[in-house]
C-alpha cells in the first residue's frame, strides 16, 4: 500500500500493515516464541557478534511483535531507534545502569516520580554522585555541572507537581558539557510534546500511561533522538563502537540494560500497548480538556488552597505550557485549606477512584504524601512542596460534567 505521510493517528492505525503482515492482517500478531531458529549457524554466531542487526534471537532481547510497537513509538517520538521494556522504571534504570559507572555525576530534577526519586537513592548508593535540582530555572542545573557530569535527567511534567522544565536552556547546558539530556515523557506524551524538537537526546515513556491508557498493559520505552555524538562517550563497551555511532548507545541500552538486567516485554504486552496507542491522541485530547475543566472548578472553590495544572494561567510555567504542548494533560494537583478534611473528601467522591496509577481510562485520585511519596521521607516532600494535604488527580474519559459534579458534591462541607 501507499506510505504517504498522514497524521499522528492515521500513521499509528496503519502501521502495522505498511510494514507488511502476513494473511492480510492489519495489525501485527502476537509472538509467543522465546526462541528463535537459524538454518546454519554461522548466521546465529553473525547475530551474536553484531555483524547482523534486526534478526531476533531470544526475547529477552527482542521480538517481533515488541519490535512492532518499538517502531509505533520511535515513529511517535521521532527517534532514530526505540527499545521498549516490561516497565517504565525498567527503562529508566536500563538508561541509568547501562550509561553511568561509579565515579560519574547526574543532575537529577527535584520533582521526579517516587520510584525514580528512590532510584537515584540506589545509584549514590553505587558510586554515582547525585545532584538534585530545580530544572524549571536552567541555572540551577548550570550551576550544578561539574566536569564528571554524564547525564540531566528530567520530567516533561512532574508527577504530582506539574513542574516543567526550562527544556532548551538544559539542553544547551547539556551539549556545552557533553552530557546526555534525558527526558521522562511519560505524562505528556508524544502526542501533547517531542522532548526530542527542544534537544532531549533520549526520551523514556512508562507506556502503561498516555500510550497505552487503559491500565491493562505495562511497559517502558527508550527513545534516542539522534542528536547525541556518541563517538565522545567514554563508557559505549568496545565490541558495541561498530557501524552507525548513532545507534551505539542505544546498542549498549539494549545489551546492558535490557538483556543483562531482564527487563523484558512480553508479546501480549506489547500487543496491548499497541492497541491503546491507536487512540492516544483522542483519549489525551478528551482527557486534557477535562482536566483543565476541574482544575478551574477546584480553583475557584472555596475549600482549596491550590491547583497545579499547567493550564491554568496561575501556573509557574504557564507560558512554557502554553509555547510546548498543545494541551495541559490529564494530570493535576490539588490542596485542600484544611489538610484534615482530605481523606473524608475522597472517601465522598462516587466516581473516582481511590487508587494509585496513572492514566486510565477511569478518573484515579490518590492523597500524595502518606502513600506514593511517604517512603521519600519529610524533607524530600518539602523539597518537592508536596503538602500534607496534597491530592494527585488522574483524570479519566468520564463525562466532563459528571466529573465535575462529582467534585463538587465531595467538597460540600470540606
């Protein structure tokens, strides 16, 4: 069939068969193999060694049908190669393990994910110095460079905050020291941002959120944009600097990240993931719109002290919002004035859903400070000005109006 350029969506529901399936399916099958036979084997000694790239050999390294949804992704994100693996926190510590040594310096974002928070507790733990800063202000992370600085790590939009980051002025920071900038695009997807368009060199997404969107499926995906030199990186291991050196690092992630550690996606997995992904931009669109609706309902209630969204022109980084992504996503925050009324305004919601997770298709609300983030301690909670109170909204493809009344009637008497 033809492969003329179309839209986001319309390039995502015929990928599959532009790429060429068997019988005339539209949509690639589900592999259950874990091996995979070669006629001689000089041909599976070629894969071991490098000399033949794009052949599957065991899954946990890959597969065809997870292949098929690491090319829907690199397609979405504008990559020059995607991984994908069984979770997201497997994909960041895949980036984390497979590219730093002990002695080597990450600036971290403040406002990071708990268990990514909790990671980089394991990596200082290992030789890696961490720096935590607040990269909506790239002089912070300027001032933090030191010459063993290896890598930025950041949030397109931090969970539960909503902070986000100066992107270009890391970015440039990044490329002035020869460090990689990575970018956990998980909350805005590629749908509302390409981290890649503001210099991100390699994009993580944990796709049991926006790409997936159904709360069915887990998995995670490492994007590298392209626009790293990995000819300069100390630590690419020896046998892996052959052929394209765009595809070095990527080539180390999947040797040591993704077939050394384990992490690996299974076909059904990568199959469902497949079939959210085909209406991202629908449920993102729906869901953004929203949540913008309740993030101006609840700031403008009585009972609430704040609202972060990054739609709301009260927001820190509204502009940047505004300039970057083409809606505000479907996660907010809010704090109630009198913290102790938090758990009694939940318990009264008939819709959403005390849970934790992100990004379903049912509205999830959670209080931040005594579950996801009660393990990171007081001080790390005030650093990231997460209140006692604080309360994470996922917000779902309900009707906006019955949502809304939902809310409303749990705050009666807050």
């Amino acid at each position: 069939m033809s492969t003329a350029p179309a839209g986001f969506t319309a390039n995502l529901v015929h990928a599959d068969r532009r790429g060429g399936v068997m019988h005339g399916g539209v949509r690639k099958p589900v592999h259950t193999s874990v091996q995979y036979g070669f006629e001689r084997v000089e041909d599976l000694i070629d894969v071991f060694q490098g000399k033949v790239k794009g052949v599957h050999v065991y899954t946990r390294q890959s597969s065809p049908t997870v292949a098929a949804l690491e090319a829907k992704i690199n397609q979405m994100e504008g990559g020059v190669g995607t991984i994908c693996f069984a979770t997201g926190m497997a994909a960041v510590t895949a980036v984390f393990f497979s590219l730093l040594k002990a002695g080597d310096h990450l600036v971290c974002s403040h406002f990071v994910f708990g268990n990514t928070n909790s990671l980089c507790g394991t990596l200082t733990g290992l030789g890696v110095q961490v720096t935590r800063v607040d990269p909506t202000d790239a002089a912070a992370v300027a001032a933090a460079m030191q010459p063993n600085t290896r890598m930025v790590f950041v949030e397109s939009l931090a969970n539960p905050g909503t902070q986000i980051p100066d992107f270009e002025g890391i970015a440039a920071i990044c490329q002035a020291h020869a460090a990689l900038f990575v970018v956990d695009n998980t909350v805005t997807s590629p749908w509302l941002f390409q981290p890649g368009t503001v210099g991100a060199d390699l994009v993580i997404n944990a796709l049991s959120k926006s790409i997936a969107g159904h709360g069915v499926a887990m998995g995670g995906s490492v994007t590298d944009t392209g626009r790293f030199d990995w000819r300069g990186y100390p630590h690419i291991f020896a046998p892996y600097r052959q052929g394209d050196p765009a595809q070095w690092g990527l080539t180390q992630v999947r040797r040591k990240g993704l077939r050394d550690m384990g992490g690996a996606m299974m076909g059904q997995a990568a199959h469902d993931v497949a079939t959210g992904a085909e209406t991202l931009a629908l449920r993102v669109d729906h869901s953004s719109a929203t949540a913008l609706a309740l993030a101006q309902m609840l700031e403008a209630h009585p009972a609430v002290a704040r609202v972060c969204y990054p739609g709301l022109p009260s927001h820190p980084q509204h502009a940047r919002a505004q300039a970057l992504f083409k809606a505000g996503a479907w996660l907010l925050s809010f704090e109630l004035r009198d913290a102790a009324q938090t758990n009694a305004v939940i318990n009264r919601l008939q819709l959403a859903i005390p849970a934790t997770g992100l990004a379903d298709t049912r509205t999830l609300v959670i209080p931040v400070a005594p579950t996801i983030f009660w393990e990171a301690g007081p001080e790390v909670r005030a650093r990231m000005d997460i209140a006692d109170g604080l309360v994470r909204v996922s917000v779902g493809l309900e009707d906006a109006a019955d949502l809304l009344a939902d809310f409303s009637q749990a705050l009666q008497g807050a």
